[in-house]
C-alpha cells in the first residue's frame, strides 16, 4: 500500500573545510525503498550511489537534478558529473551506473571486490545464487521452496547489464585526494565507508534507525557477522567524525554512539539464537522462531539473518552440529544446530 507521508527531501551539508554536499534521496523501489545519493562539490564533482537502474529510480534522481536548480540555485546537472563512486554491491546502489554512462562521461569507481558484480554481473549473480540455494537446502527448505527463495533473490536484478569500471580502490586508498577509503565488509564484500574532513559516508554499513540484513559468509564471501563486527569497530575508532551520512534514512551525529546501538542490537540477537537452540534446530526453524511475522520476501531475509547469527555461533564454538551422523551419510541434509 502506498505510503501517505511526503518523500524525503534534498538537504545540504557543508564539512569544515567548506566542501559542499548535498544529499538526494532517490526512490529506488517503490513505494518507499528510498537510496540517498551524494553530490559532492570537491575537486571534481562526484556522485556517491546511482539509486537501482529501474525507470522510477532513474526518474527520481533526474528529479533531484532538477530541484537542485529549482530550489537551491545550483547551476547544475547530471552531464556535468565527473566521477561516481559506488559504495557497495547492491543493486540499489549500482544499479543506475547504466543510465549514468547514457547520460555523463564520469569515470566510475567500486572497491576491488565488488569490481566483479559491475563487470561481470550475470556469473556473480549465477554463482551466488547456486550458493543461496546450497544455504537453504542446508537450513531445512524442501527444494520448491527452495527454488522458489532463490528466484525471488533475483528480482530486480536481472535487468543490470554488465558495464565497465575506470578505477578501483581499497583500504586506506585516496580517491582524487579528496575521499579517505575505509573497507568495511559484513553487509556486502566491497562495501567502503568515504571520509571527507569531518564527514563520514557510511553507505550501509552505519544507518540511523535499522541495521543493515546480513547473511553468511558461506553465500558470499566477506560477508558475516564476524567480518560486520570488525568493521563496525574499526569505524568506531576514528576520530573527529561530527557527521554521517548513510546510504538511507537521516543523517547521524553521533556516529560512535550509533555504532554502539548496533553491536549492542546484535548481541542481544547471539543471545537469542543460544536460547532458541537449547534443542536442536534448523537455521529455518532459529528463523521461524527469531522472526515470527516475516512473511514473503521477508523470509528469505530471517532467513540469511539467522544464518549469519548460526554462522558466527557455530565458528566460535558456541554452537554445534546435533545430527552428525545423518551429515555423514548424506549429501547435503539439513544441518540441526544445538548450543555446546
């Protein structure tokens, strides 16, 4: 059902060295899916995120070029962008890069392991899904449903055709001398955290209000709870942060205390797949349990939630594996999970 409150609306940053930032809430899926893009004035004009690719997500962000001009004077539009950068691998993040290279000559940048989910979209998105599928079979699913989870993890995302990038980078890189590089996995391999002066672009990985799905390592490498947690903790550390803005939802002034929340969020979540498995579960039956409501779409991300959390558990030998001799005897049966 379409939402009745008004959409989000453009808003102006400024750093400390005066560098000029605005923020453009693209709608990246209707009805309310929305991505915040950043245009930044510095050295060159550079454009963080490109919404989804979807003709309603390219609409919205043409939109925000036109209230730049219309509502804060900017002499401005989207052919005058010289570089982009993508925070991460996600398709509502990336997935405009083809109607951006239709409209601007920019060179476009992505961290070096998510250079592939841009150039070589399909094989990244057939690979993964084989590991989806291999994940649910794992957690208890019968193979239509199975089977069914894993074309709707496709949706969307078929449309993406494969495009080139200009530049990649990596921790501690500099990107024009202007953007300080912080890789931060967890949420998606090549997700990265950008500093400019007191700023930090957190991308996904720090939001306001929710914290970002996360799903096994076993899918997708440099995925995982462990890998988020180091990350989280790594941005925590930095010093003289006044600002963040995410990849959605509202700006943050206290990145640090936010980071807190988070960890504090996904402990209490640990504590609570241990009491679910003081029997022997199923990552399927640990989701039923931890997210009793989801329902369509929503269960395949409890799914990969309590996956990551059974994951997590289990490498650091908080949880084992009850049905041993059923696993050795078959090929792939579902793995039963009891707290050691």
């Amino acid at each position: 059902m379409p939402s009745d409150k008004a959409p989000p609306e453009i808003a102006r940053y400024e750093t400390a060295g005066g560098v000029k930032i605005y923020k453009l809430p693209v709608l990246a899926f209707p009805p309310r899916h929305f991505t915040n893009c950043y245009l930044v004035y510095a050295h060159e004009l550079t454009l963080i995120d490109t919404g989804s690719g979807s003709a309603e997500s390219n609409q919205s962000l043409k939109d925000c070029f036109e209230g730049l001009r219309t509502d804060h004077g900017e002499k401005v539009s989207l052919g005058d962008v010289k570089r982009v950068i993508v925070t991460h691998g996600h398709i509502d993040h990336f997935g405009g890069l083809n109607f951006i290279r239709e409209q601007t000559k920019a060179k476009v940048g992505i961290h070096v392991l998510d250079q592939s989910t841009v150039t070589s979209f399909r094989e990244r998105l057939v690979v993964s899904s084989k590991n989806l599928h291999h994940f649910l079979d794992r957690a208890g699913f019968e193979k239509e449903r199975a089977d069914e989870f894993t074309e709707m993890n496709k949706w969307s995302k078929n449309v993406f055709k494969s495009t080139p990038v200009d530049f990649t980078f990596d921790e501690g890189d500099r990107i024009g001398d202007v953007f300080e590089v912080f890789h931060t996995p967890g949420h998606c391999p090549g997700q990265v955290c950008l500093r400019l002066g007191d700023i930090l672009f957190t991308a996904d990985h720090v939001l306001s209000r929710i914290t970002p799905n996360q799903s096994p390592e076993s899918i997708v490498r440099y995925n995982g709870l462990g890998h988020y947690y180091e990350s989280l903790r790594k941005i925590r550390r930095l010093e003289g942060i006044q600002l963040g803005l995410g990849g959605h939802e509202d700006e943050m002034r206290d990145v640090r205390g936010r980071i807190d929340d988070i960890i504090a969020f996904h402990d209490r979540r640990l504590d609570r797949a241990l009491e679910i498995c003081d029997a022997p579960k199923s990552i399927g039956q640990i989701a039923t349990e931890m997210f009793p409501r989801a329902a369509d779409y929503h269960v395949l991300l409890a799914m990969t939630e309590a996956g990551a959390h059974v994951e997590y558990l289990y490498e650091r030998g908080s949880l084992r594996v009850a049905n041993v001799e059923e696993i050795e005897h078959e090929s792939n049966p579902t793995l039963l999970y009891v707290k050691t």
